[in-house]
C-alpha cells in the first residue's frame, strides 16, 4: 500500500483501531456523526449499509473487515464521504478525521488511492452469465 | 382509424420546425453557397415532414414534400446545377406547404388545390437535369400559424420532477408530523379538561369545608377590605380559585389550538392535492398518444402481411390513450415483434381460412384501455390459436416441465410457458403449434418498463395476448413491508393478492401453499436476506406474485402499507447487488431498499429449466451430513439444501456424526468445529484416518474466519471453509466447487 505521492500534497488522515490512513483531501466532501445505518442485507460484511444524506444513499464501508484490522473500541465513529468520479461511498473512522500537508515527493505509507479503493471494494454484478441473460 | 385531431397537433407542432430548418437552410444557400452540410440538413428536413404528412395523411403536403426532396436529391448528387433559381423553386414550395399547414391549422385538412405547374416544373428539372426557366425570386414567405408552443428537452422535464419527487418526500414528512401534531394536541386537551374538572370539584369541595382557625388572607387585593365588608377566604380559597381561572384560559386556549390544528390539517390536504395536480400535470407533458406510434406500427405490419400472402384488417382501438414518451419508444419493439407472430403463425392464408369457414381476410384488433395509472394493451387475432397439447409437448422435451407437473397445472399456467426462455428459438420451433419465436424477448422489454403480459387463446379461434404497463415510469406504486426491523418495498405490478398466514398454518415447513386449487412455491423473506435463523415475528403475511402466470409467493414478517415513490438507482458502487431494483425513502427519510421480485425467484426459474421442481419422489441429487450443535442451525441448512433436491441428514456432535456415517451412504459431511462431546476436529481426524472415508468431502462450517482457524482445518483434510451465517448463494457456490453435486445443482 505504500507508494509514490507526486501531485497530492493535503491529506486526510482517519483511524481504524490502531491504524492510521492518509487519502487525497480533495477527495473528501464532507466528514458526518454517525447516527443510525441501514444494513443491505446481502451485501459484502465490509459495506456495513448506507446512510441517508440529503435525500441520497451513501453506503458506508468497513475498512477494518477489509484490511483484517482489530478494533479496541468503537468511541468516535466517524463517516468521511468521499467523491469518486461523482460517486459518494463513506468509509467509517473510529477518530474524527483531520487534514495534514506532506512535501510533494515525500513517501507516504498507508496511502489510500479512492479510485482504486472504489474499484477493488465495488460491488460487481454476478458472473455467473447465464443468469442474467435469463432475467435480464 | 383513429382520433386525428390529436396527431394534427403534434404534426403542426413539429411542422413548424421542420419549415424553420428549411427557411433558414434556403437562406444560407443564398447568401453562403451551396454547401453540402447546408444541402443536406434541408434534405432532412424535407424528408421528415413529408413522413410526419403522410401518417396524418395530408396528401398534398406530402407530395410537395416529396418533390421538393426529389429536387434536392439531384442537387445533392450535383445532377443538376447548383443555381440560384434552384433556391427561388424551393421558396415557392415552401410557400405553398406553409399555406396547406395554415389551412390544417384552421379547418384540421388541406383546402386548396395542389399546384400541378409546380410540381411539373419540378418533374422536369429532375428528369431532364437542367433548369428550363428563370423563377423569379420570392423574398417573402407565408407566415406560419401561430401554435403557441415550445418545445423542451426532455432531461428538463426530467429535472422538474426530481425536485417534485423531493417535493413529495417533504410532504410526506409534514404528513407524518401532522399525525403527531394532532396526537400531542388530543393528549394536551386531555389533561386539560383532567385538570380543570379537578380542580373544579377540589375547589368546590373545599369551599363547603369549615375555615380553620389560622385563616389568613395575604392577597392584598383582599387586605384593602375588612373582615365584615367582605366573606372571609383563606389562602387556599384564593389559590384554587386562582386554578381554575387558569385553568379555564388555558382550556380555552386548547379549544382554539385545536380548530388551528384543523385548519392547518385541512391547509395541509389541499397542499398534497396540489401536488398530486402538480405531479399528474407534470406527467401528462411528458405523455403522447399512443397513436402515434400505432400509425407507424400499422404501416410495418401491412408490409409484413403482404410479404406472408397473408390479407388482414387491423383495427385500432383507443389510440388517443397517452403514455410517457420513454415507455411509448420502449414499446416499439415488444408490440410489433407480437403483431408479426401473429400475422405469420396465427393468421391462416387467405386459402385456409376460406376452407374452414372464416373471412378470407384475417383480423387483428389492438385495443388500448386505461385502467387506473396503468395502460393496458391487448393484441388479439382470429387465426389457429394456440395448442396446448403441443405447449406441452415442447416444455416436456425442452425439459422445462415434467409430465407429474402437468397434471397439477391447469391450461392459463401451461400456456405461460411459451414466456420461458429456452420455449422457443428461431431455429427449430415448429411454428404450425407453439406459436412464436422469442416471446421471451417481448417478455424481458415489458418487465423493464414494470409491465406484465399474459396470453389467452383458443385452438383454431383466437389468441390474444394483453400487456399492461404503468403509464409512467416515473413513479412507481409500491408496498412497503417490514423483515428484522428493517423496511423494503416492492413494485406492486406483479402483486396479485396478499393472504394472511394464520389461513396457511404449514407454510413454513412446506414452503408451498394450495390456493384457489394452485400449488404455489413459497419462499420466506427473512430466510433469503437475513439467513435469520427461525426467530420469526407471530406476524405474517404471503404474497402472491403473478409472472405472466407462473405464480410464486413470497412470506414477509408485516406489510406497512402501499405508497407511491421515485425509485432511485442504488448507485455504480452498489449496482452488483442486483437483488435491489434501487432505494426509495420514506417520509422520514428512512431508505427502503426495492427489491426485484424477479431476482428472488431466479434461482428457481432457472431450476425449472434445467431439472424441474416434482412434487413427489424425486431421486435426490447428492446426500449431505449436517454436524452442529445449533438446531437453528441445522434446520436453515437443512431446508435450503433440500429445496436443492439434496437428501440431508443431521447430527449434533461428531459422535452422533460418525455413527450416521456406519451406516449411511453420505457424499458431503458439512461439520460446525465447536460442539460438546465431540469437536470438529477430532471428527475431521478421525474420519480422515478411516480408509472408508479417505475421499469424503468435509466441509468446516464455523463462525470462526480466521485463517488460523481455516489453516488448521485444512491442515487436517478438510475440503472446503463456510462461514456462519450464511446465506443460499455461498452455499450454492461452495457446492458448486465440489463435483459430487455440481451438476446437479445447476
């Protein structure tokens, strides 16, 4: 996950139990209190629902199911939403996120790219081709 | 054929433009030259309107048109000269079509005469290729007929309804408020009225009591009087009094707060009336009449019939009936695709019918009805019908139904058939029975735009085949329902009833009801998106869905009601969850997620055609021991590979697992890891040591995903990992992977 940091240079910084992750500011909208998620039954354990805002969905993501992270406590849940190609997803924090600035070309670990993010966590349509040429 | 008036609406309308292109188009030729891209574009024009005159036949306008895009024809291949009085010809077409529209505006036909010299004129540049005499030039045109219109976009209409959805969910809101509001206000006059009549006989009571001796008044409104000058009180005489003089302003304040409750209920009701007048309005700019697309259909159709050696007369009803513009282009396809079946397998030829005593001429009558918010469309022939008797010859040796299943259906259901993919293909369907090729395909473009279809026919007399569809698909009417405390809808178009548990003791365990003579599948809700394990509410509720026939019934724990909604998509992120049609939110903002009644039924349309579901004795496909301590446990599993056609045993423990194994033939042992007197993985061990058993499948099914956990298992030989809970596509796919059952399964 480490990687080379050319254009970006403001960060977000959230928390996963004991982890720390950087992700563009510019992709970052807004930071929300969690109040109350609905689960989608049937989706993937780390999409742990969605969460209204303004009239839309945003569905809120588990980073801690993804990277296998063990949780302390559950006190300051946070739900930053990001902006991918126009698409909002949330992913939750356990601390409240705050913004830093790096050196251009410095290294950052724990580097989240949000449209990899986005594709690797992307719900994808059922292989199986039969099915949906049936009831398509 | 059909209400005119209408469609010479839409053609002025549209008229209008296309002379516009062709006024500005004749002026850029004058004063630019002759470019191609100019030349062409008034091609276009010409070439729409003389299609949009001849479906509303105005004959004259067409074949000016029809000449003027003759003329342009030999411009464009440079066959004649590009000349300036080439452009002088067209203004004095124009002009002549500008006078015909005039005259439909006014009288709805065309009054004046078609003027022969011109379209001679224009007959003979275009057969001789050169222009023979100077036109004298027109500079001024015949002004169009005024039709107060303007054309929009469709994505603005579009946008005005995504602020009045939003409109509609903050009306629901207030909705939802008032209620409380007049539950706060009934409880508030309540209390009120307690507390008056109390202290009312409080202060009654306590006037007729004897003063005390320690009477005292303090209120210097009665210290101002002597004692004698004035009937002695005490300080509580004062005070209850006091009370209750309050007590009344404060009732008389309530009576008022109500009848403001009222009126603003009353406010709030004409609000939501205007916004369904606002909602319906904004709707029907959207709409056209279907006639429109029926003319065209009408055209297609006779082609195709005299291309068959087939005469038939179409009739057209109710073609002024308006639908949503992007539901009218979707139904296209389907309609004509059903009018070309019917003109190629169901009318006879001319010949036939003559012999069995029918009209030489076939017919075919499409009747558009409204019926509420949905459009239904019924397409109904006179010719061979469909036989049934071949219906089923086809879905038994396309191994979509089993004989024992016949017997149990009755004609409406076999006859559906013919919807299932897989009935029918293009290549080797005997097209003198089970009519149709593709009916599938008509099926598939209906439920996208949430509509049904169905068929009804009768050997050797008829078939008809009705869609019904709603006419926008803007908002869709759904039912709200509520499974573990969470809140879905469902699009109420394939709902045709709703039962009540109690009358279906047994469902639960037979996942089958006998309704009005119908064994319908049931599937349990709570089982299918939670994997909920038994724990169901007292409540329940058993709906039955109707696709084109084929009934299926889903049981929900409470249904909360219907309600008309915008459903919005789920999003690129989410879209692989297919189950859900989209989301849609509740007054209180609350999403409800819609799901697809369609995806939930799936599996088993897909079952139906590879090996149909038997009622009775069925050779089971593959066995499988269930080992886990949890009955909860044991019985989800158990009934959801049963469905599978898998015969299933279960234990508590390994011990009780191995001394089923003794004497069972088992192909998959499917074992929890922590359980009392013996654990998983002495059970793995031991079965592993056993010669017999050295090629058993063991599947470890824990809560417990640790990869420590699922190495140690392996480590001892276990072939597969599942992990609780569980839900059927994990089960299905995990035993998918393992060939004992694999092609059993799917």
């Amino acid at each position: 996950m480490s990687e080379e940091i050319r254009e970006e240079k403001h960060f977000c910084v959230f928390g996963i139990g004991e982890r720390e992750f950087l992700i563009p500011k510019e992709s970052v909208i807004q930071i929300l209190d969690i109040t109350k998620i609905f689960p989608i039954p049937g989706s993937p354990d780390y999409i742990v629902g969605a969460l209204p805002v303004r009239g839309k969905i945003v569905p809120a993501i588990d980073l801690a199911k993804v990277y296998n992270i063990e949780r302390i406590n559950y006190s300051e849940n946070k739900l930053l939403v990001l902006d991918v190609e126009g698409e909002k997803i949330g992913i939750l924090s356990d601390i409240t996120p705050f913004f830093v600035s790096f050196d251009k070309d410095i290294v950052v670990d724990d580097y989240l790219d949000p449209k990899k993010l986005y594709e690797k966590l992307k719900i994808k349509q059922p292989s199986s081709s039969k099915t949906n040429e049936i009831l398509s | 054929m059909i209400d005119q008036t209408e469609l010479i609406k839409y053609f002025l309308l549209e008229s209008e433009e296309y002379i516009n292109t062709l006024i500005e188009g004749l002026e850029d030729l004058e004063n630019k030259g002759f470019s191609q891209e100019t030349l062409e574009s008034i091609y276009r024009a010409i070439h729409t309107l003389k299609g949009s005159a001849s479906i509303v036949k105005f004959n004259k306008i067409a074949t000016l048109a029809h000449k003027l895009e003759d003329l342009f024809d030999s411009i464009i291949n440079n066959e004649i000269q590009q000349d300036i009085s080439i452009i002088n010809i067209a203004r004095r077409v124009v002009n002549s079509i500008i006078t015909l529209i005039n005259e439909v505006s006014t009288y709805n036909e065309e009054k004046s005469e078609l003027d022969s010299n011109l379209v001679n004129l224009i007959d003979e540049i275009v057969e001789k290729k050169v222009i023979l005499q100077i036109e004298e030039a027109q500079d001024t045109y015949v002004s169009l007929p005024m039709t107060n219109a303007v054309r929009v976009e469709l994505s603005v209409i579009d946008s005005l309804f995504d602020i009045l959805s939003e409109i509609i969910v903050q009306k629901n809101v207030i909705n939802d408020r008032e209620k409380e509001l007049k539950y706060l206000v009934e409880e508030i006059l309540k209390s009120g009225k307690k507390l008056f009549s109390e202290i009312v006989s409080f202060s009654d009571r306590y006037w007729l009591s004897p003063l005390s001796d320690k009477t005292k008044v303090i209120d210097t409104f009665f210290t101002d009087f002597s004692d004698l000058e004035f009937d002695r009180y005490d300080e509580y005489h004062i005070f209850t009094r006091k009370i209750a003089e309050i007590t009344n302003d404060i009732n008389e304040s309530l009576n008022e707060l109500i009848s403001f409750s009222e009126h603003l209920s009353a406010n709030f009701k004409t609000l939501g009336r205007e916004i369904n007048t606002l909602k319906d309005n904004l709707l029907s700019i959207r709409m056209l009449p279907i006639g429109r697309l029926l003319n065209k259909i009408s055209e297609a159709i006779k082609d195709t019939a005299n291309n068959l050696g087939k005469q038939i007369n179409f009739e057209i009803k109710g073609g002024d009936i308006k639908i949503d513009k992007p539901v009218l282009d979707l139904l296209y396809e389907p309609i004509i695709h059903i009018l070309r079946n019917a003109i190629d397998h169901g009318i006879e030829t001319p010949e036939q019918r003559l012999a069995i005593g029918k009209p030489e001429k076939g017919n075919i009558k499409l009747n558009v009805k409204k019926e509420g918010k949905y459009v239904v469309i019924s397409i109904t022939d006179d010719g061979k019908g469909i036989d049934i008797e071949k219906v089923k010859e086809i879905a038994i040796n396309k191994n979509l139904l089993s004989q024992e299943q016949i017997l149990y259906m009755n004609n409406e259901e076999i006859l559906s058939y013919i919807f299932v993919p897989g009935f029918s293909t293009s290549e080797d369907v005997d097209f003198q029975s089970g009519r149709g090729m593709g009916l599938n395909i008509v099926k598939t473009a209906i439920a996208k735009l949430k509509g049904t279809i169905e068929v009804f026919s009768e050997i050797r007399k008829q078939t008809t085949f009705t869609i019904k569809i709603p006419q926008s698909l803007s908002i869709t009417n759904l039912l709200i329902f509520k499974s573990s405390e969470l809140e879905f809808a469902v699009p109420i178009n394939y709902i045709e009833e709703i039962l009540i548990i109690d009358d279906f003791p047994e469902v639960k365990s037979e996942r089958l009801i006998n309704h009005k003579n119908r064994f319908i599948p049931v599937k349990i809700f709570s089982e299918l998106y939670f994997s909920s394990n038994g724990k169901q509410s007292e409540k329940g509720y058993i709906i039955i869905f109707n696709f084109s026939g084929i009934r299926k019934a889903l049981l929900v724990d409470n249904i909360l009601g219907q309600e008309e909604a915008a459903i919005y998509p789920l999003g690129k992120f989410l879209e692989g969850l297919t189950q859900y049609i989209g989301y849609v939110l509740s007054g209180q903002g609350t999403p409800r997620l819609v799901i697809d009644p369609l995806k939930i039924f799936e599996e088993e349309f897909i079952f139906t055609i590879s090996k149909p579901l038997t009622l009775e004795s069925v050779p089971y496909t593959g066995t499988v021991l269930i080992v886990d301590d949890s009955i909860s446990v044991r019985k989800s599993l158990q009934t959801l590979l049963e469905t599978k056609n898998i015969r299933v045993y279960t234990a508590k423990n390994g011990a009780e697992a191995l001394s089923i194994l003794e004497d069972k033939n088992v192909d998959i042992v499917i074992t929890d890891l922590e359980m009392p007197v013996m654990h998983g993985y002495e059970l793995i061990n031991k079965l592993r040591k056993d010669i017999r058993f050295k090629d058993l499948t063991i599947i470890v099914l824990t809560s417990r995903g640790t990869r420590k956990h699922q190495e140690k298992a392996i480590d001892l030989g276990a072939d597969g990992f599942l992990i609780k809970p569980f839900d059927e596509k994990t089960i299905t796919e995990l035993l998918r992977n393992f060939p004992i059952l694999k092609n059993q399964i799917y």
